[in-house]
C-alpha cells in the first residue's frame, strides 16, 4: 500500500497528485489524503472514507475552524494521522510506504520508505496557500532533509532542494506528465485549424502576463481560451477582464477533460504565457503536454521547464515582441504530417504511467 498525502482534495483541481496517483493505481493499492479543511467551511461528518476509483481509497479530514492558524495547525495534522493510522491498522496491510505532495511536511506515520515530492515552489507561493513564508520554509526544509527520497517537478526545484540534502542523497527529476488515451491520432486526425488562430488553455489567473497575450492579438492572431478564471487580484482581474474583451479572443470556460483536447484544436499553436516570477520558474504547465498530446507546437515564456524538453515542438522565448513572432509564424503555417506525428509521440513518451513507474522505482517497489 502506498499512503499519498496530496496537495490539493480530489474533488479539486485535476492536477499532478491525482493523474499521478490515478496511474499509480494500475499498479499498487494507494491510500489517498485529502488536505484538513475547517468545519466551517465543510459540513459533514468529521472523517470519510471513499473510493473515488479503483484501487484508491480516499480519506477526508475536517478539523476545526482556523486550520492554518498555527496552534489550530498542529492540532489538525495530528488528528488526520491518527485517522490515517488507525485505517492501516484495521486494513492489515504489510508493507505501506508514504508519498507526501504536500507543503505541510512529513506526518508522523510509520512507514517503510518516505518519498517528498516537491510539486511547486511552495515557499514562494506561501501567500497564495493563504500561510505564512516561514511556516512553510520550515516545513519543506525539514522534509526535504529528513525523507529517504526526494523528486521535484524542474529542474529549479532540483537544484533548490538538492542543496538541503546531505551527502550523496540526490533530488530526483520526476516531472509532470500526460493523459495518453486523451492523445490525437494523427491517421484518422481531422483537418487543422483555420489558419491565424492559438489556444491558450488552463485556469486564468495572476500566472499569466498580458503584455503577452496583449501582443498575440496585435499580430492579428485569434486566441481560444478555455479554462476557468482564479484571479484574485483586483488590478490583474482588470486586465485579464480586458483582455478577455478584445476582438478576437474568444473565451469558452470550463471544459471536462475528455472535452479538452477538441478544443484545443481549435488552434493551430497553443500558448504558455506565463509571467516572470519565482513561482511560475519552478512550475511545469501540464498545459504544455495537453497541446503537444493534440498535435500542436507550444510557445512558450522561458521557463526552465519549457527548456527541459529540447525540442523543435516546444519553443522557448524572452520576450512578449519574441513570443507573439513565434505565435504569428505558427500560426499561420500548416503542419506536415511529421510534425504532428513527432508532437503526439513527445507527449505520449511522457504518459503518467511512466511517471507512476518512476515513483514505484524510487519507492524500491
């Protein structure tokens, strides 16, 4: 059994903890962890156990109000281990190792072999997460010192984090991946994108830079948006709500997963518009492999992650002027079969079953 202290709940944002431990199901029985939530903002019974999926067992935890209060804090993660103990207990099961996708650190579960694995730049994304800088810097250093194994999603996590191991203990590269029964054939594909046209997909929020996006379409080139708004900022919200506005972006929300890679062939390029910022250069768009998945070159701020992939189908630029030259020129040009072909195999090559076999790997299962 492996035990998975997730990041984010599994009703929440279909993200890398749940496509990862989805595919680790194939494999091994996987206990999944919700993250505490306050009873104020969930009424229900204090603990449920579900199975979302086979193979996966959830646990969900309500704790009382102010959970991110520090007192509160300490008080809730030691009421869900408990719960979580007490599950393995009564299920008997032999050997259990734990996985924690978490910035809250390690919990106090015996276990066989401990995995931390560093899915964003936590620290510099604190305020986001609604805690404090120093409670997190704490948490994750202390994980990231003390757990038999640690991977990390870029590289800049693993150069970050591997300075805080001692000795010859290595930060693993183990980055996101992709949804392979979501990928396009490209013998029976239908026909390409009206040319001029780019999507830009995934939740629409303070990540994004919209001198980017602002001069995409002033090359004329015609944006599909698809994904939700999560912006919270009142200055950026004016922007993005502006941009929105703009002839030629067409903004289309919330699609289900099976429904994503049609509408990203609406466009002929899709887009990765991120904004400079410690956090974003630490982070892997799973949107990046969505696009590619459908047969579409991706553009891309330069990101470190964007650059890991080496590859003609992924380009890496420095600056809005640069990014929407490389969005015009793909845009209006029409793909070779070979060109779809070898962005569908790079995407495939990078499937979540794979990444779940690296984690059994690390995990020495």
């Amino acid at each position: 059994m492996i035990v998975w202290y997730a990041g984010e709940n599994w009703d929440g944002i279909v993200g890398t903890d749940r496509c990862l431990v989805e595919a680790v199901a194939h494999h091994e029985p996987v206990v999944w962890v919700d993250p505490v939530v306050s009873l104020l903002r969930r009424r229900r019974r204090p603990v449920t156990v579900t199975s979302p999926c086979r193979n996966v067992v959830r646990i969900s935890v309500v704790g009382p109000p102010g959970v991110t209060r520090p007192g509160v804090r300490a008080v809730s993660r030691a009421l869900r281990d408990a719960v979580v103990a007490r599950h393995i207990r009564r299920e008997r099961h032999g050997d259990v190792d734990l996985v924690v996708a978490s910035p809250d650190g390690l919990p106090t579960l015996d276990a066989g072999r401990t995995l931390f694995y560093v899915t964003d730049d936590w620290i510099a994304g604190s305020h986001m997460m609604g805690l404090s800088r120093s409670f997190v810097q704490s948490r994750v250093t202390a994980a990231v010192r003390d757990a038999d194994v640690v991977a990390a999603v870029t590289p800049d996590l693993v150069s970050e984090h591997g300075s805080r191991r001692s000795g010859p203990r290595s930060v693993v590269l183990l980055p996101n991946g992709y949804r392979t029964e979501h990928a396009l054939d490209p013998a029976t594909a239908a026909e390409t994108a009206p040319p001029g046209c780019a999507v830009l997909s995934g939740h629409l929020n303070e990540r994004l830079d919209i001198a980017i996006l602002d001069a995409v379409v002033d090359r004329g080139v015609q944006v599909d948006v698809v994904g939700p708004r999560t912006d919270r900022d009142p200055t950026f919200s004016a922007e993005l709500s502006r941009w929105l506005r703009r002839s030629g972006v067409r903004w289309h929300g919330s699609v289900t997963p099976p429904e994503l890679p049609r509408r990203l062939r609406a466009g002929r390029v899709g887009l990765v518009p991120y904004a400079d910022s410690a956090f974003n250069r630490a982070s892997f768009p799973l949107k990046t492999l969505d696009y590619l998945g459908a047969g579409l070159p991706v553009v891309s701020s330069d990101l470190p992650a964007s650059r890991w992939f080496e590859s003609e189908h992924v380009r890496v630029t420095t600056s809005p002027q640069h990014f929407a030259d490389q969005v015009a020129l793909l845009a209006r040009a029409t793909p070779t079969s070979d060109e779809v072909s070898g962005r569908v195999a790079l995407a495939t090559l990078n499937g979540w079953d794979a990444r779940a076999r690296s984690v059994l790997a690390l995990l020495g299962r």
